[in-house]
C-alpha cells in the first residue's frame, strides 16, 4: 500500500514513524511546503521519499497533518483523486472541515482527530508510539464510503487505537474545546502571568511538579494553536466563559473566608478523575 503523508511535523512524522513499525506492506512518501521539514523527514526516515503534491494523488491512502485551513485547501485540490484513494484528516477541529469537503470526494474522505500530541513538534520530535494506546474520534462516518471506512478502522488498529465515533462534528469540537483546546489557553495564561512578573527567573526557580505540569503544554506550537483557536473560536470561547466562572467562584471564597466553601468545591473537583 502506497501512504502519502501530507504535513511532515510531528504528526505527520509519527504517523509515519508508527506506520512503519506496524505494517511491513507500505511504502510511505511525503509532502510539505516547508523544505526543513522535508530533509528532517528523510534524515529521520519518517517517509521513504518526497514527493510533490500532485504525486501524492497516485497514493492508495492520503494522511492529511496539516492545520484545519490547509486541510480545507487540500482537499479542494484532490478532486480529482481516483475512486480507490482514501483520505484521512488528522485536525483538531472537524465542523469546518467536514463542511468544506467537495461533495465529489466525500465518499474517499474519513475525517478523524486524535486525541494525542507533545508540547514538542517539528519533525525531530516524532515518535514511533505517539498513537499507541490513544483515542481517535472518527466524526460523520457514515458520510464515508465503506470501503474508506474500514481501511481508516485498520490503519488506526494497527497503531493500536482506541477508535470512538461521533456523528456530529460539531458537538465533536465543543467536546475538544473543553478537554483539549481550553487546557492549553490556560497553560499559554499561566506562563505569561509569570513572564510579566518583575523577576520571573526567582519565581521560576522555585517551581514544581504542580507548575511544571500545568504549564508544561504552553511549550506547543504557537502557529498550530493559534490556528485551532481561530477555528473553534465559538465554542472556545464558551469553555474560556465557563472556566472564568469557576475561578471567580474560588476567588470570592477566598476573599470572604469561607474555607469550608471551598474545600467543598476543591473536594467535587476531585471526582472528575473518577471517571477517568
């Protein structure tokens, strides 16, 4: 089976990198804008070869590793892909997509976002287990031809996936907002309130466990984050609400002494990992 992966960073690198440690019948070429990224990805054979974009079109499977915008743009430029050729997206964010992918290939297309990721990216930072043991959503599957379907089901098997559907792209990327995107909008607010401290390196050297890993995924891409915040601005912007609440809720406690109050709140905090 000949893979094209299309976006050579992290993601794309990975994949790559677990396709190969799990499939001995592929041959894995790549594609991407940036020329870096391309020797990276030959040097720490994350694909077997660079190819250009309209070659990647001769491919059995497409993996597209690129921002939501890229993503739309790619697609809109594989209209002409054969019957046979299956893509799969690998966005953070799923309504846009779904909602711009031409009707001629909407039967190829499988529109999946894994639930995995590093604060460190680039192609230097891929590794061959950053799928295994993950969750992946696959989102308005019966959109999806069967037989695209179910080669998507066996590509993310044999990275060892833990495969979810969900038949609503939107209520997809509220969920994402609240696990995944609010998360880092906290972390990049924490690191800055430090940064604009007059002495940030003395707070800093006192840091643990607790503020390293709380601020620990403020090291992620800016240009890739940025990108997911603008495409889920709405329902990011509910989570940033909701969240602000709960803080005001805290502070108030605390300025009004009601300690048993807020160890009450601190204490329903704690069953979130119950369900976990």
């Amino acid at each position: 089976m000949r893979v094209a992966i299309v976006g050579l960073g992290l993601m794309g690198g990975s994949f790559g990198l677990a396709l190969k440690e799990s499939r001995e019948d592929v041959s894995i070429v790549g594609f991407d804008h940036n020329e870096k990224h391309c020797a990276e990805a030959i040097k720490y054979g994350l694909v077997d070869e660079i190819v250009s974009f309209e070659e990647i079109k001769k491919s059995d499977l497409i993996i597209l590793a690129i921002p939501v915008e890229g993503v739309i743009a790619s697609l809109a430029a594989l209209t002409d892909i054969g019957e046979e050729t299956t893509i799969i997206d690998l966005g953070s964010t799923k309504a846009e997509i779904v909602e711009h992918t031409p009707t001629n290939i909407r039967r190829n297309f499988v529109a999946a976002h894994p639930m995995a990721g590093k604060e460190k990216f680039g192609p230097e930072a891929a590794c061959d287990d950053l799928y295994a043991e993950q969750t992946v959503v696959l989102c308005e599957s019966q959109k999806s031809g069967k037989k695209h379907l179910e080669r998507a089901i066996e590509i993310f098997t044999a990275l060892k996936m833990h495969i979810v559907y969900m038949e609503d792209a939107k209520e997809h990327d509220l969920h994402a907002a609240y696990i995944s995107h609010l998360p880092h909008a906290i972390s990049y607010a924490l690191a800055n309130s430090v940064l604009k401290q007059e002495d940030p390196k003395s707070i800093l050297a006192l840091a643990a466990g607790g503020f390293r890993d709380m601020s620990r995924i403020a090291k992620s891409s800016p240009h890739m984050w940025s990108d997911i915040f603008r495409q889920n601005r709405e329902n990011l912007l509910i989570t940033i609400t909701d969240f602000e609440k709960e803080l005001i809720d805290a502070k108030e406690m605390i300025q009004e002494e009601k300690w048993s109050e807020l160890e009450a709140w601190m204490q329903n905090a704690t069953t979130l990992h119950k369900i976990l």
